[in-house]
C-alpha cells in the first residue's frame, strides 16, 4: 500500500516548505529535497547519497524517533561545519510512514 507523508523543509534562505513525500519508492530526505529543487543543484547530495561529504546535513526540529546514527554518518558529521546536536545527514533518514510530520531545516552549505 502506498502511503505518502507530508514534511516541513526550511530551506537554506529561511523559507518553509510544505512537501509530500512517497514511502514506497525507498527516497531518503536529501532525495526528497533534491526532487523538490530546494536546494541550489550541485551543493546538495554531493556524494550521491553516500554519508560522505555532509552537503545535505539538516537539524531536525520535531521529536521524531529518527533510526540510530550509523559509525560512517557519525564519523562525517564530526568534520562538517555548522553541526548542532540535532544535526543528522538527510541521506541517511529514509522516508517512513513513521517520518509523517517531520521538520527540518537545511544546514548552511559549505
């Protein structure tokens, strides 16, 4: 069963968006927020998704239960810039009927 979920995305001009995004086609944040173009092309997903290059870092503003940080995307954000304690790389949440609701805001790009 398909089952879209709706998302709050501040851009990184302080802009809300209001998206929908689809749980059953395996998309993560950073893809979601690249379909939407909210995100200037090329300084978003860099490395393609990977948790590699922390370009699609994002701080997560509602208390969603977000799956736990893997050892790679805790290693990346050690070394991003801008990072908060409610940072989390947008390639590494996947979207989930569970991610219904979920707010964020784009870090500032490197």
């Amino acid at each position: 069963m398909s089952v879209d979920i709706n998302i709050k995305i501040t851009d990184r001009n302080g802009v809300t968006h209001e998206v929908v995004a689809p749980t059953d086609m395996a998309m993560n944040l950073m893809e979601v927020v690249r379909s939407y173009e909210l995100a200037e092309e090329g300084t978003i997903g860099v490395c393609g998704g990977m948790a590699m290059c922390a370009s699609c870092q994002c701080y997560v503003k509602s208390e969603h239960q977000l799956p736990e940080m893997t050892d790679d995307e805790d290693a990346m954000l050690a070394e991003a810039f801008y990072v908060e304690d409610n940072s989390r790389l947008g390639c590494q949440i996947q979207m989930t009927p569970e991610m219904d609701g979920l707010e964020v805001e784009l870090a500032p790009e490197m």
